[in-house]
C-alpha cells in the first residue's frame, strides 16, 4: 500500500499507453502507397526507416494521420497498460497523463478530442490530462516515458524515470522496462529508493 501522501505518476500516452507505431505504420502504408508488409517494425525517432526524410514530410504524414485517419483515436493500447494504471491508482497513485501531442498546429481541437475518447474507450484511469513539451514542469514523482529526448531531460533534471523500450530508445539505459507489468514493478522499487 502507498505511504501517507498521494505519489504523482507522470505517463506519456503514445509509445507507452497507446501503440503509436503499429498503427501509424498502417497509415503511412496508405499515405506513401505501400505495402504495411514493406515498413520496417524497428524505426528510430522521425521514422527515416519508412523513408520520411524530412520534418516537413512527417508534419504532412502526422497531418494526415490525425485529422483523416483518427490516429490518436484509434491507435491500440499497449497490453496490461489497463490493467496495471488501475493498480497503481488502487495503490493510491495520482495518473497524471503527460503528452506533447499539440506540436503541429491549427488541428488541437480534434488531437484534445481523440485523446479523450481514446482514454475513455479504453478504460485508462487519471486525474490529470496535460499537454505539453516540458514535461518536468509538470510536477511527477515518477515519469514513464518512451522518448529518448524526454527521458534524458527529466533524468538530467533529477526526475525519476522509466524508460518505456522500444526500438528508437534501445541506447536509454535502466531503469526501463518493455512490458506494464515490468513497468509496475519498477515503479513501486522507485519508491523505496
């Protein structure tokens, strides 16, 4: 059980919660009139494996993706994402969803929509719902986070932080975790340090 105060848990959504590259992987299947097969599972940050080259292309593709495909609508959850949230809010955690989905502009209306329906839909318990860069700034004990920049940004800020593996953070090292139920276990292991 918690100790006496409410911990703060800071979750990035997509990546961690939400299947951000299996389902954009689909779209931009679509988008760049290829095959789903032709897409390399393992990308790194920008998806240059896909052939986005640029930051214009990806801003077109994730343009594309939110307002005519529903991308943060649609997207699967990550297994035992559910299931382990609830715990942790059982335990008496605070869910703070931390995300930066607002970096394009002139769509944040239907990107705020999505996320909501998206969380609702699937059940993923919070209290908090922020969108946001600067991710330090919003006051977690502990973040999950799959963005290498991000993780090493609250790390160097001295915020304690669990990398969620995947293939464009497999040089992030410990305490980092693949899997909800590895990422619950580190969590309550962060709390007696």
């Amino acid at each position: 059980m918690m100790q006496e105060r409410q911990w703060v848990l800071g979750v990035d959504l997509d990546g961690v919660c939400a299947d951000f590259y299996g389902r954009m992987r689909a779209i931009a299947a679509e988008w760049l009139e290829r095959r789903v097969a032709d897409l390399p599972l393992k990308v790194s940050y920008g998806l240059r494996e896909w052939g986005i080259e640029t930051e214009e292309q990806y801003e077109s593709l994730h343009r594309f993706a939110v307002t005519q495909r529903d991308l943060f609508k649609t997207e699967a959850m990550i297994p035992g994402a559910r299931k382990y949230l609830r715990k942790l809010s059982a335990d008496g955690f605070r869910i703070r969803i931390i995300t930066h989905r607002l970096f394009i502009p002139y769509f944040h209306a239907i990107a705020v929509r999505q996320t909501i329906e998206w969380l609702d839909a699937n059940g993923i318990p919070y209290w908090d719902l922020c969108f946001m860069k600067e991710k330090a700034q919003v006051g977690a004990d502990i973040y999950i986070d799959d963005s290498p920049h991000n993780v090493e940004l609250l790390r160097a800020a001295g915020q304690r932080t669990i990398c969620f593996g995947n293939s464009t953070n497999v040089r992030i090292a410990k305490p980092r975790a693949t899997q909800w139920e590895a990422v619950y276990k580190l969590v309550q292991g962060l709390l007696k340090q």
